[in-house]
C-alpha cells in the first residue's frame, strides 16, 4: 500500500519521494523491486546505503534509504532551499524505531524536519510492533489506520533442547525427529535442523533470522550439510544450477559459502551479500527456481 502511495504522488506532483527502512539488506531489496516496477517508466528509483555508489548529486524520482541516509539526503534538501518545494512523500518503515537507543533520534530529527519545514508532503508510517499508535499519529498531525488482519496466522514459541514452549513456559509440543540423523541431531543441539525439517518437508519454506552475518553463514553451512533433502524438479536443480554459474561469472568474485548452499536449497541474505555477491546473487532468497528455500536473515544499518 506505501509504495501505491508514494508512486502516485511521484507521478502526480512530478516531485521526489524518499523511503526509509532500517537495513541496508532491505534498502537494496526495495530498491531493486521498485525498480522492476518502475520499469518503463519515466521514474528514477535510486537506493542510498553504506555500501551503494549511488550519490545524491544523481537523479531521481524515489530514494530508498536507511535511516542515516534518509536524514543525510533531507539535510542536504534543507541546505539546498529546496526540501519544501522538491518532496512530496515520505515514507518510515519500522516507525516504532523512533524510540530505539541508538538510532531513534535520527528517525525523530528527520521526521521534525519534514512536519515543519514543508506544507504539503504526505507522510506515511508504518509499524506492526508500536504500542502509543495514537500518541505517534497525533505527532505527526495524521489519520491512523490499524488492523489485525494477518494473511498467515502468527503463533509464537521457544525453542529449547526440541521443545516447543508457549510464551508463558509451558511445553506445547516436542518437535518431531521424522527423517534427521543422529548425526545431524549431535551436530545441532539447538533443535533447528528438525524444527526446519518439519516445514520443509511439507513443501513450504523457512525464515531463520540471525544475529550478525557470520552466524548467517555458519547456519546456513549447518542446514545445507545435515538438513535431510526434498523432492526436488528437474527445473528447480536446474534452476539452482543456472544461479551458482552466474555468480562465478560475477566481476565482483562470487560467495564461496553461497556457492556451496544454494544446490542445497538454501541461502543466506545480508548486506554484504549485495557488494559480494553481484546481482544473481541478490536473487537468490526470492529465487523461484530454488524450490523450498532456508533462508538466513542478517540485517545491518548504514
């Protein structure tokens, strides 16, 4: 819905627009699929992170940011005259950051700028987590619109020694061994390679979400060595292959440790996989042809 309504302001006003997101992983995600969107168009989509070469002397339509960016490019317009008069939207992802530790007060100080210093920019905030909706919607002199309407139900657990504990410590369930080893058993005492093995072996795929990027990469060693495999088409095996054999061909040198986990279905995505990687490799977690897919998450600021 935010992208709708930023598009449509960018096209009506003939105005730019800027996107905030708090990952630089994200920034680049975003980026590329409002660029695709925006294909045959005459919309510029540049995204500005730690590690993009993009620079905000270049044109463009839609900036996709991380938070520090985001504030960098507003005070840039500040400086130049021409916040006011060059945007029309702006768009905070993740708005509850407002009041992280670290990096809230540069989603507040930039918000601060763009309510005072402009008339008619839209803008748009969005957050699943916040708890003082309407002391936040009042900041920002704006409608609030909330619903609990989720597509996928959302039920929470702890993972403990394979078990499955509700939030208030009592056991649901033990997690089923089904087909792992027990040597995949003796190498994760954790209890995620069966915990995966659950939905994999149903046909549907897995989200693990880590804490820095080299825990991303051993996880995903750790799923590709043991978690025991599924029925897999003759175009997904290709497919993966196509997707190794392009990011060896990459300029920029390819991720050794992708290259050995994408064959088994399973990749990891964080943003030094985008400088590393080069662009087949940026397709790989939403890749169709890697049929059902562990993905490992690390997202980083910048």
């Amino acid at each position: 819905m935010s992208e709708i309504l930023l598009l449509q302001r960018v096209i009506t006003t003939k105005k730019r627009a800027i996107f905030v997101l708090p990952y630089v992983s994200i920034v680049a995600e975003k980026t590329a699929y409002l660029q695709n969107l925006c294909k045959g168009t005459n919309v510029s989509v540049k995204g500005f992170h730690s590690g993009s070469s993009d620079s905000f002397k270049e044109r463009f339509d839609v900036a996709v940011c991380t938070i520090e960016k985001a504030n960098g490019l507003v005070n840039r317009l500040v400086e130049d005259g021409t916040l006011g008069e060059s945007l029309c939207t702006y768009v905070v992802d993740e708005i509850h950051l407002v009041g992280d530790g670290s990096r809230g007060y540069l989603v507040e100080v930039s918000l601060s700028k763009v309510l005072h210093l402009t008339k008619d920019v839209q803008v748009v905030g969005m957050s699943a987590t916040l708890p003082n909706v309407d002391d936040l919607a009042r900041w920002l002199r704006g409608a609030l619109y909330s619903t609990n309407y989720r597509p996928v139900p959302l039920r929470e657990f702890v993972l403990v020694s394979g078990k499955l504990l509700n939030p208030d410590g009592t056991v649901d369930r033990e997690l089923s061994c089904g087909d792992v080893s027990e040597s995949a058993r003796a190498a994760d005492k954790t209890g995620l390679i069966e915990a995966a093995n659950e939905v994999t072996r149903e046909g549907h795929s897995v989200l693990v979400f880590c804490s820095s990027k080299v825990k991303c990469e051993k996880v995903a060693e750790l799923l590709a060595n043991w978690l025991p495999p599924v029925p897999t088409k003759d175009a997904q095996v290709a497919g993966r292959k196509s997707i190794v054999d392009q990011m060896k061909q990459q300029v920029s040198g390819f991720d050794p440790t992708l290259v050995k986990t994408v064959p088994h279905g399973v990749a990891f995505h964080h943003w030094a996989h985008y400088t590393r990687a080069g662009s087949c490799g940026e397709r790989v977690p939403g890749g169709s042809h890697c049929g059902n897919l562990c993905n490992i998450y690390f997202g980083s600021g910048g």
